[in-house]
C-alpha cells in the first residue's frame, strides 16, 4: 500500500496588530497524519518537514492601468499588446520546522497490520509579526501554503500542500480613530476634524462623526436686519482602494511602480447640519460665534466590492529572501520556482474621500427667523485614511502576548496495552 500524507490545522491564522505600529501573532499549531509504507519499519533516519511558505504573484501589466491613464490608452494597451505579458513570482520560506519521525515496531511483534497505523506528528510553527496578510487584487496576489514532506535517507516518500489564509486584524484600545486637517486657502472651511468608530459589528459597517470649523460663520446680509449662515446640506462619500505594487531590483538599483485606484463604493448622504438654532436666545449666538458644525453620519460597504485586507510596507520588515528550490521534493517545484530575481512589494491602502455640499441660510437678526435659502454647492473635497475591517478589543491581548504558549500533544485514538 503506497504511503500518505495530510495536514490536520487550521485554514486561517491571524495576525495582529494596532495603530502605533506595533504587531503580534502566534504559532501556527497543526498535525501531520502519516501513513507510512509496508516497508516503512526497516528505515532508520526518517524527518517530517513542514514549511510555511509565501507565494507574491504579479499580474500581467495590460490586465491594469494607472489612474492617470485614461480609459481609451487603457483600450489601446489591451488590443495593441497582443504578447503575452510575464508573470513575475517570487516564493519565500517564512517558517520552518524538521521532526524525527521513529520506525514503527515490527507488524508481527504485535500482531496487527502496518499499513493499518497512521503516524500523528503535532507540529508548531513560530512566524514573525512583520509579514504581510493574504492579499488578493487586480495587480496581483499574496498567499500562503502549509507544506509537508517526509524524507528517507535523501529520498521524499511523499508530500502535502495546504493553503492557509493570514488575515491582520486590529487591536484598538481607544473607540475611534481621529483625524484632522487644515485648509488655510479654503474659503468657507478652515479645519475638518473627523473620527472612524471601531468596533463595529460588521466589518462592511462604518460610522463617523465630523467637526466642520467654517472660516466665517456669520456674515451681515443684503438687509441690515438680515443674518447669512453657511450650513452643510449632505456628503458625497467615496470609498477607493489603493493598490501599489513594487519591483525592486537588487542588481540594477531600480524601482519599477505600477498603481491601481479602486472605487469600492459611492454613497450620498442629505441632511441639513447647521450652527444655529431656529430659537432665539444667548445659546444661539455661542453657537454660531463658535463657527463648528458636528456632522454624523455612516454607510455599508456592498458585499460584492470584497475589499482587500490593508497591507503597508511595515509588513516587509521581516525579509526571508528567495526560497531555495533544493529544500523541496521535486513534485511541488513547479508551485514554488520564483520567476523573477526582483524583490515583489505590495502595499493596499483605502482613503475616504469626501464632498461637502454646502449651502447659505438667511435669517432674520432680531428673531434668528428663516428668511431664505441659498442653492447648494460643493464647498471642499477632503480625503481622509479608511480601516476597513475587524477591530478587537484589548480583552485579547492576554491571548496575544503571550510569547509561548502550551502545546498540547496529540492523543493517540486506540487505547494503550497494559503488560
């Protein structure tokens, strides 16, 4: 009966990390089941190797085109470019681990069948923290494989791939992230302070709130007992994905860029937010001396945009190099043989980006009395850093810190012989 091998662990793994820039993670935890050969007892030296192992795909580069290219040089590219583009990859050993593997006793020592027993081999992979997650776009892809092998005396019995998702998921011990910008040559808004709610339920859910700082909050009307106020009357909210994906060159000393822009979703929210109060009163005038405006507002993103997990180059700290083929049996070479000797980057970022519609209110001084209403217009066009997805609490940072944690062995499934 010809030999097996499967890989019993978990088809995700997370890695984490918060917004001051610090990252943890744990091992990866898993179990090899082998079933060894009918002549499996008389080999002497037997290792199981279990690699974790990075795969970066670059796409063809007619299948994408800058932003700043438009849409009719995009159509050119595509039908004038009839070659097939290369696609580079680059395939790295990030963790790795060997264990001995002892021969079974004799089949006829204890009556049963050799090719019956299966091997269980608990294993334990430490990963650095700085590594980027599985990442899928338009411009190209990273992800990552469980690879096991069994070797006799320089010769692979056989082997196993499993793919394995990294997700990054955020630990935020503050409620929101905030945000802040100056507009000194704006004419209607001078500051826009705005904070991301975490810890949503969904991960496709966000919130807002936003503090507009307008540069003159009350002007004197055509009328002497005629008030104008500017009021914001909705947003225009667009969500876009930023991928960037980097060619370094070791040999040359160049850096070949190619960017791709995204729009995930578009949302228009109308509303009337204004600094005043529609009653008389000193609470009115602090409101609009003080010349701010508190705006809440939220939107889903659709489930078919699929966002990508963010990735920056903080990721790439941890630098493992090209993988040696050598180190794998030759049935998974063709899966792992690096195509290109560059160094493959890719960074994904999402960015808010927002458009205030603004309009103007009349009022009648003595009784703060609408008196008209200006048509609306964009007043700014503001971008701002996203986070799109999951956010934990700091309750898990106990699991998190902990640096080594119990491994537990596997239980054998018969129950053991008493002498």
């Amino acid at each position: 009966m010809d030999s097996s091998l499967d890989i019993v662990s978990p088809k995700s793994h997370n890695l984490y990390f918060n917004f001051q820039g610090d990252s943890y993670c744990q091992p990866i935890t898993g179990t090899v089941a082998f079933q060894p050969p009918q002549s499996f007892d008389a080999i002497v030296s037997t290792q199981l190797r279990v690699q974790l192992i990075r795969t970066i795909t670059s796409n063809p580069s007619p299948l994408t085109t800058p932003q700043s290219q438009g849409l009719l040089e995009c159509m050119r590219r595509r039908f004038t470019n009839t070659e097939p583009a290369e696609v580079n990859r680059t395939c790295s050993t990030i963790g790795e681990i060997t264990e001995d593997i002892l021969p079974l006793p004799n089949s006829q020592a204890n009556g049963s069948s050799t090719e019956s027993q299966n091997i269980h081999i608990p294993f334990t992979i430490s990963i650095p923290v700085d590594i980027p997650g599985s990442v899928t776009t338009n411009l190209g892809e990273i992800s990552y494989d469980l690879v096991a092998f069994v070797i006799a005396e320089n010769n692979t019995i056989t082997s196993k791939r499993q793919p394995i998702h990294l997700y990054r998921q955020g630990i935020s011990d503050e409620p929101t992230i905030e945000y802040a910008r100056s507009y000194p040559n704006s004419k209607v808004i001078t500051q826009i302070s705005l904070s991301q709610h975490l810890h949503s339920r969904a991960k496709s859910d966000l919130s807002f709130s936003m503090n507009i700082k307008l540069r003159n909050p009350t002007t004197r009307g055509e009328r002497v007992s005629e008030l104008k106020c500017p009021a914001v009357r909705g947003i225009r909210c667009r969500v876009e994905e930023v991928t960037i994906f980097l060619v370094k060159s070791d040999e040359s000393n160049q850096e070949v860029e190619r960017v791709s822009v995204r729009e995930i979703c578009n949302v228009r929210q109308k509303s009337h937010w204004e600094i005043i109060e529609n009653s008389p009163g000193t609470q009115q005038c602090d409101a609009y001396r003080s010349g701010s405006v508190d705006v809440l507002f939220g939107f889903t993103i659709p489930k078919n945009a699929n966002p990508a997990q963010r990735t920056d180059l903080s990721c790439y700290d941890f630098d493992p190099g090209h993988l040696d083929p050598r180190t794998l049996p030759p049935d998974l070479l063709e899966y792992y043989m690096s195509t290109s000797k560059e160094k493959l980057v890719m960074t994904v970022e999402h960015r808010l980006k927002l458009d205030l519609l603004t309009g103007e209110d009349i009022f009648e001084r003595s009784t703060m009395t609408l008196v008209d209403r200006k048509p609306i217009r964009v007043a700014l066009n503001a971008s701002f850093p996203l986070f799109i997805g999951g956010c934990n609490d700091r309750d898990i940072g106990l699991a998190v810190l902990e640096r080594h944690p119990p491994r537990y062995e596997e239980v054998p499934a018969a129950p053991p012989e008493y002498v």
